[in-house]
C-alpha cells in the first residue's frame, strides 16, 4: 500500500531523510519511534505530499507521490493524516469540519457528506457534539473529531504523527481505542508515536529511525522480544521509554 525507495531529503545543506525505504501491506500496521528531530515527522509527511523529497520514489496504493502531475486532493483523501495538534478548523462546527473536504475535493453532495460524518461521529462516540465548535471539546474529543474526519475521505491508508502526545495523559486512551479499532478492522496505517503499549499490542512492525534513517525494520515481536539484536542506539532509546 505504502511503498518508500530510497527517500532522500535535504533542507538545504541539512540532510533530513537519508536514503529511507520500507514497504507497509495492506491491513498493516506499522510504527515509527525513534528520538526528538530524527525526521519521523518528516518521513511520514512525505507519504502524502505534505514534505517534497529530492530523491527516490514513494508509491501510495501505486500512485507515484511527487510526480509531476499527482492529483493531490486525491493523494491526501486515500492516505489520510492525524496530527498532533489536532489541525481542526476552528471557525467551523465539528459536522462542517468532517464535511468540507467530502464536498469540495471528493464532489459529494451535502447530504451525502452529513450521513457519512454522521456515521463516523457515532463511530467514534461523538455524535451528540456534531454542531459545537472544537474549541468546546477537549483534546482527546478533537482528535477522535480529526481521525473521523480523515476517515470520511475514505483513506485506504491512515498516517498519524504522535497522535497522543498534546493531550493530558487522561485522554490518550480514547483515541489509542479509536485507532485500535480502526487497525482491527484492517485498515493499513503508519503510526508516529512513543506509546510502546499501542505498538506492543497493535503494531505488526516497528521502524526506528534516527539521524533521517531508518536504523530498525523489523516484526514487532523481535522489536520488543530480542533486544539483543537491536542497535545500541535504539536499545538507549527503549531503555529511556519503556
Ligand atoms: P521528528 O518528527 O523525528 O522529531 P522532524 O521530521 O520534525 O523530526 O525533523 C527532523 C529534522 O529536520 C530536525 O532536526 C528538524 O530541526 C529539521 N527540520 C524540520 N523541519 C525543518 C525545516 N522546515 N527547515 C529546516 N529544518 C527542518
Ligand atoms: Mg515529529
């Protein structure tokens, strides 16, 4: 679903991704951990046209990003995206917020995009909020509202950038739920994130990435299992999380 080659990037002398490749299955799940600046963020922003790269080559369901010529209103509504901060319109109520984007980049008619947002928000325990404004729902209410929203696009993948780390530890549950059902139900997603309990229970792979590569690529399992075989640096950067 997901397939990066050899994925080079530059800001300007600094090299922030540096010769990335990994591949993610349908119905995968995939995590990304690895410390602050070592261009987690960066890679995963690539995959939906967010961040340019100057070499290499990413496919999303066999679409080539960053070809000239790449629709990409259809490019970001298949690989939907959850920030951290949410990245909600605050001027426009939580219904208007899931049901912008249906209208204007996939053509869907009002009604249409209000039973899809409908749906979702039931999905994700939200229905009785669809006409507040964002600022009135907490952290963890926003970004079940952000993952409904990318949902309604009808992604055939899911990209989350530390999904959890704005919001009080009280609230990370809630959404770690919503992205856990989401990932039962075999949606294909790519996780930025440091909560090694979602990663132990969900994952099926685990990348570590540090200095803009990716240092580790391997099955969940061994990740957690055998750290023997783990690098030193990622055998550091566990033992100061876990
Ligand atoms: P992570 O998400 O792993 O914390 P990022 O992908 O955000 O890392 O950033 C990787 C590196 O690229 C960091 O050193 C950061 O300072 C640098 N960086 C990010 N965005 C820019 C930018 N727009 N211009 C220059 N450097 C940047
Ligand atoms: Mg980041």
């Amino acid at each position: 679903m997901i397939e990066i080659d050899h994925v080079s990037k530059w800001y300007g002398e600094f090299q922030v991704l540096d010769d990335c490749t990994t591949r993610v299955a349908k119905g995968e799940v995939v995590v990304v951990c690895g410390p602050s600046g070592s261009g987690k963020s960066t890679l995963i922003k690539t995959v939906n046209a967010l961040e340019p790269f100057q070499k290499g080559e990413i496919r999303v369901n066999g679409i080539p990003v960053g070809a000239p010529g790449t629709n990409l209103p259809r490019l970001r509504a298949i690989a939907g995206m959850v920030f951290q901060h949410f990245e909600l319109f605050p001027h426009l109520t939580v219904m208007e917020n899931l049901c912008l984007a249906q209208v204007q980049a996939l053509r869907r008619k009002p009604e249409e995009a209000h039973t899809r947002g409908r749906a979702l928000l039931e999905r994700v325990g939200l229905a009785a909020h669809q006409d507040k404004h964002p600022g009135a729902l907490s952290g963890g209410q926003q970004q079940r509202v952000a993952i409904a929203r990318a949902l309604a696009m009808d992604p055939v993948v899911m990209l989350f950038d530390e999904p959890t780390s704005a919001l009080d530890p009280e609230m990370v549950n809630e959404v770690l739920d919503v992205m856990t059902d989401l990932a039962q139900e075999g949606m294909t997603m790519m996780v930025v994130t440091h909560e090694m309990g979602f990663a132990r229970r969900v994952a099926d792979r685990v990348l570590f990435m540090d200095g803009g590569r990716i240092v580790e690529d391997c099955l969940k399992e061994s990740f957690f299992g055998d750290l023997s075989a783990r690098t030193e640096r990622t055998r550091q950067f566990l033992s100061k999380i876990l």
